[in-house]
C-alpha cells in the first residue's frame, strides 16, 4: 500500500471519513425521500403530519437530486469509489421479513401472558392473528424466493448476488465496483 500523498491530497483516513460522512448525509436524504413519500403510503401507522404541500415536496425532491450530485462530484474530485453493497436487496428484505416473522411470535398467548391474564376466547383470536400475520409474510418470502430466484435465507450471507439485477450502467453511475468476476 502506497504511503505516501501529495501534499493537496487527503489522507486515506480523511477519504473514508469523508466517503462515510457522504454515505450518512444519502441515508439522511433517503429518510426525508421517505417522509415526503408517506402520503402515497398506505401505511395506517403514518409516522408524521404531513404538512409539506406537493409544490414543497417537487422543490425538496429537487434540492435532494443536486445534493446527491454534491455527493459524487465530491466523491469523484477526490478520487473516492463507493463500496460495493454487501448484500442484495432480495436479501435485505428477506431479513427484515424475518424482523416481522419475530415480532409476530411474540404476539403469541404464551408470550402476552406476560402482560396480564388471557382468556381462551383472547387466546384464539391471537392466535388467528398470528396466523394471519405469518401467513401473510411468509407468502412475501416465498414469492421473493421463487421470483426472484434466490435460495439463501436470513443470516447468510450473498454479497456475489448483490449487482446481479443492476443493469451495467446503473452499476457504473452508481461507482460500484464488480468484486466477484461476474
């Protein structure tokens, strides 16, 4: 590993610090990309107000795009590629599939017993909520598997699938390397 820098270069660590701090600032934008978008949600738990008009929402969505611009460009004169994700969206989902296949368990009697007594009428209508539940996320997971063609399930790891689906100049324009070959 080269050592050494020009005098107007920035370190390898103020890079990945930089390359970090660039990386913190999209997911900050991503959040408010994700806020603007809550009215199209058909979320019934919103997370906000939503007191921003669509006229504000087109402006954001615009400064947002030149910012992400700002990113590159400083990414770009600084000579700093962006990584590779580690994991395709496929498997993304697949564990937070999981996340929800969890947290619906603990719907389960046996697990609200805890809050408080439960009758066996209360427990019967849990556990068809649960059912419910599951059956519906499980069906998201296996629909995901079979469309999609993926095997792996929650926890492994897959990240030689992770450009499989982003066409050749979407991974360019995205400045991601092909580190496996294909």
């Amino acid at each position: 590993m080269n050592t050494t820098r020009q005098h107007d270069e920035l370190s390898e660590a103020q890079k990945r610090r930089l390359s970090a701090t660039c990386g913190y600032i999209d997911k900050l934008l991503c959040e408010i990309e994700q806020i603007l978008d809550q009215s199209s949600s058909k979320s019934p738990f919103p997370h906000s107000i939503m007191d921003v008009t669509p006229a504000q929402a087109r402006v954001l969505e615009e400064h947002i795009s030149r910012s992400r611009e700002q990113l590159l460009h400083a990414l770009g004169r600084e000579s700093i590629r962006r990584e590779t994700p580690g994991a395709s969206a496929s498997h993304s989902i697949l564990t937070r599939l999981e996340f929800i296949d969890n947290a619906i368990e603990e719907l389960k009697p046996r697990h609200m017993r805890g809050y408080g007594a439960i009758s066996a009428d209360v427990a019967e209508r849990l556990n068809g909520t649960v059912d419910e539940f599951r059956s519906a996320v499980q069906g998201m997971g296996r629909y995901l598997r079979q469309e999609s063609g993926v095997n792996f399930k929650p926890g492994d790891h897959a990240p030689e699938k992770a450009n499989r689906n982003i066409p050749e100049e979407r991974t360019e324009a995205l400045g991601l390397e092909d580190k496996h070959g294909g």
